[in-house]
C-alpha cells in the first residue's frame, strides 16, 4: 500500500508548491523508493488545453497525450520519469465524472452531494495515481482557504482516518514574508494559515517556510511551538540560485527526518553525488552563450517554462551556462539589431497570427548570415515558409492559420492530412473550441546522415511529443529538397523535421523536445543545439 505526503499551500499562491512535492518525490527516489506524484488543480476547467498561456503559462503534454498543468513538467524534469493523464485532474473531470455515473444510474437514485459523491471520486482518483508505488506526493493547488479546495482537504482528512497516521502525513508550505521597513521576518501568516487548516480537522507535521533570507533558531521554535509541529519539523526554503539546489537544501535542513519518523521509515540516506555536481555547473558553468529566444508571450516567460529548463538542462551537462536574451517578436520587425550579438536563435512553438513577421525575420536572419538556429513547432513551420518566399521564390507561400485563401498553403490543417490518408491512426483531439490536435508521443524515423540522425545518437527511431494543429503540406516536399532543405524525419508522411544542407546548424522540428528534456537526462537536439552555439561563439 502507497504511503501519501500531501502538500498544501497558506498565505498566498506561487510558493513553489511544485518545486517543493517534486523536491521531496527526488530525495525519497534516490533513497530507493518508488515514488510517483500527483497534482491536483481546483479550477472548474476540464484541462487548461484552452487557457490563455497568459492566464496560465505552460500547457504541458505527457506521453498519453493529456494537456495538463505546468507543474508535471517539473515533476518529470526532477524524476527522470514519464507520468501520464492520472497524475494530474481537476475539480472540472471530478464534478464530469459524478455527473455521468449520475446520468448512467450508478448512484442508485441517491441524492448528490459534496459529501460522499465527490469526495469519495476524489479519493478515488488519488488511490489511482498511487497504486504500485511505495510513495505518492499529492500536490493540491491553491491556497488554503479557498473555496475551490474544501473538498480536496476533506478527502485528506478522510484518507489521513482511514489509512492511518502511519501512511498519510501532511507538508506545509507557507511564507514568510520580510517587512523590509522593519527588517523582521513574521510569522502571523503562517500561524493564521495553519489554524485555517487545523479548523477543518487537518494538523500538519512539517512546515517549508519559504523565505528571503534564513530564520534563526528562535523563530523557528516559535513557529514549531504556534503551529505545533516537532522542533526539527519547521524546514526554511530560502530562495536559490537554481530549483535544482531545492532538494539538496531541503536535505540539508534534514526534512527527511521528520518524513521518516512520522512514515515509520528507516533511515533515508538519498544518493545525491551526480546530482550535485550538476547543480554546481548550473550555479558556476565554465562557459557561457547567450540565446536570442524570440517569442511573444515575454511578459509572463512561465509560458515557455519546459523550454527555458531544458536549456538549463543541456548547459548543466556540457558545463555550459547558457544567457537567454528575450527578444519580443513584435518589436523585432522595427529594431532588427535586436538580433544581433547572440551566439544563435531559437524560435519556439506558439497559436496566432500575432509577431509572425517579427520570427520570419529571425529565421531569415539566422538562415543568411549562418548562425545556429533550431526551430521548434511553430518555428519549424515558419522555417518552412520563410525558405519557400526567399528561396523558392513563392511570393504567396504561408500557412492556413494566417492566411486560409492562400494559394500556397506551404502549412495546412491536419485535417486535410487525414482526409487524404484515410489509414492513418493519429492521437488526436478535438478540443471544445473546435479543431483538431495532434497530442502526445509519436515515433518519427530519423534521416541517416543528417544533424538530428547524429543528435540522438544515430538512432533510426525516435519518439518524441506533440501539440499543435497544423502540418508542413508534403506537397511541397520535392520543391523543398531540391533547392537545399534535408528533410530530416518524418512519420506515417508526415514531416518531422527539416534542416539546411548549405548551413552550420540550422534544424527545426514539428515535435516539442523540451517535453522530454530533464536534468540527468537532456534531449538530445536541444543539447546538440547548445553545443553548436558554443562553437559559433568561438
């Protein structure tokens, strides 16, 4: 049976709830265990496949083809694992769920309630997520106090009575927050928050203090006294150079101590040497590069955050720290020197019409004047039609998305693709605001010879993750190969990825590779286009 650690969060949201459940989840599995991870989400949506990226950030796709919440990224990135659609849901699959088994009968005429309906399909869910592990780290979004949560702290509540303190046990993460005027961390929140929690039957047993600067011994006995946990249960999280230090510091303020008195455990004795020395060259890398990442959602950069951590990823393992200049796509259409003293140019994956231009100009730039390039999605795309307009000469050539009466439909909707390949079996998905997606992992075959064939270590298949709505038109395929453009992989006649015969390192890609990417494992294009940035540079 799966032992449960829940993690909640007080005072206020973006604590690093996430950080923290994937932190622990690390240290218990290079204790040796088998740990999985769950995040909960309170909001109503079903999924946020159609939140704003801004309202949001990150949609992140697993290798089932689930769009779900950012922080199983994180729990990926920390575990080295793939996790899938049961390790997140939301209060919107929870309530559909009770309604259908309502409509079907199941519930045999009773009346539906909050209490057990829904608590018991919670529960449930949870079990779900947990079986065949030796732990579960349940992650609930949101703050304590909010309405959107009182059904998920029932259901712990209910699970810490049935199963026993011996097999549930409950995290804290709370702030701390620096009165700079006065120079005093306080602790009120913290003790409010815990009361909030206390009121409806939960108690605590170890609190992560997240804080600018450490607390002193005084106050955290004060917090342990207020909020009655152990003396050594109270574990400061200060901010840190990088997330990935986050598990070592929480070792070194001994929160698995705690864990395993409460959890009846022998010692936990993590094996964290490898992961040490990348954590070192992330803080104090011997070279460095800097990326022009050109994009539109810069305000809010939590909506590339898969792609930001492989980048880290990649700079940890070759030593490489790697300087991200954020050049906003819009903008690049007046000031086109933005582009200039940057080792290269990564163009990632995005929806709309919006700083279009502004990325045509960027791959063209990076395409004439040889600078490593690596397009991702919707990069690949642009890639495509930036070469058929300049190259081959195709004034007209764009994509469907933009321009639906085009007569060169260079990019066209995937549904097209189906309609001509009747025996395709493509993971896709129909989604409320109408379209068809390609989601989750696909196996592509890799062109022998070509960049992307030497990336991943000559292998002739490969599978990596997909999200988008849209195909490079293979139509145009003989046209494109003709002129210089290697196309590189592709699946079931579908283009994967195109490269430039005639250039150092131009490669762009259908797939999202920074879905796969984590720190003791990066992907392998990603880090191949790291690499080559710093021999440009040189």
């Amino acid at each position: 049976m799966a032992q449960y650690i829940f993690v909640t969060g007080g005072v206020l949201s973006s604590l690093g709830k996430g950080i923290t459940s994937s932190s622990i989840a690390t240290l218990l599995q290079h204790s040796g265990y088998n740990v999985s991870i769950l995040k909960i989400d309170p909001y109503i949506n079903v999924d946020p496949g159609t939140m704003s990226p801004l309202e949001h950030g990150e949609v992140f796709v697993t290798c089932d083809g689930a769009e779900t919440d950012l922080d199983i990224g994180h729990y990926e990135r920390f575990l080295n694992k793939d996790f899938h659609k049961t390790n997140n849901f939301t209060t919107g699959q929870v309530y559909m769920s009770v309604i259908e088994n309502e409509r079907k009968g199941k519930y045999l005429g009773k009346t539906i309630q909050i209490v057990p309906h829904i608590v018991d399909e919670i529960k449930a869910r949870i079990r779900l997520a947990g079986e065949d592990r030796d732990f579960l780290v349940v992650e609930l979004g949101g703050t304590v106090g909010d309405i959107e949560g009182m059904p998920y702290l029932e259901a712990m509540r209910q699970m810490k009575h049935e199963l026993g303190s011996n097999q549930v046990i409950s995290i804290h993460v709370t702030l701390i927050p620096l009165i700079r005027a006065a120079g005093e961390l306080k602790t009120k929140p913290t003790q409010h928050s815990v009361q909030e929690l206390r009121r409806i039957g939960i108690s605590p047993q170890i609190l992560v203090a997240r804080c600018e600067k450490s607390l002193d011994k005084d106050l955290k006995r004060k917090l342990a006294m207020s909020c009655d946990v152990d003396d050594d249960s109270v574990i400061v999280a200060e901010d840190t150079e990088s997330i990935y230090k986050c598990p070592l510091n929480f070792l070194d303020e001994g929160i698995l101590i705690p864990i395993a008195r409460h959890l009846k455990l022998e010692k936990l004795e993590p094996k964290m040497d490898n992961w040490n020395m990348l954590v070192k060259k992330i803080i104090a890398p011997k070279s460095h590069i800097t990326i022009g990442f050109v994009g539109k959602y810069l305000s809010l950069k939590e909506s590339y955050k898969s792609l930001i951590e492989s980048l880290i990823h990649a700079g940890a393992n070759t030593d490489i720290g790697v300087n991200i200049k954020w050049i906003d796509s819009e903008a690049l259409i007046q000031e086109p020197s933005l582009l200039h003293n940057v080792d290269s140019i990564l163009i990632p994956g995005g929806f709309g019409e919006r700083g279009i231009e502004g990325k045509l100009n960027a791959i063209k730039y990076a395409r004439v004047e040889g600078i490593p390039m690596l397009g991702i999605c919707l990069g690949m795309q642009l890639s495509l039609i930036e070469f058929a307009r300049n190259v081959l000469g195709l004034a007209e050539a764009d994509s469907i998305e933009f321009n639906p009466h085009t007569k060169e439909p260079v990019v066209y909707l995937i549904e097209d693709f189906i309609d001509t390949q009747g025996n395709m079996q493509l993971r896709t998905h129909t989604s409320p605001m109408g379209g068809t997606m390609r989601l989750g992992e696909y196996e592509c075959s890799l062109k022998e010879g070509s960049k992307l064939y030497e990336a991943y270590g000559r292998a002739s298949l490969i599978k990596e993750r997909h999200r988008h709505r849209y195909e490079a038109n293979p139509a145009y395929r003989d046209l494109f190969e003709a002129h210089g453009m290697v196309i590189s992989a592709q699946s079931n006649g579908l283009i994967e990825a195109i490269e430039l015969s005639n250039h150092p390192w131009f490669v762009a890609v259908q797939f999202h590779p920074e879905f796969t990417s984590r720190l003791q494992r990066p992907n392998p294009i990603i880090l191949e286009f790291v690499k080559h940035t710093l021999k440009h540079k040189k």
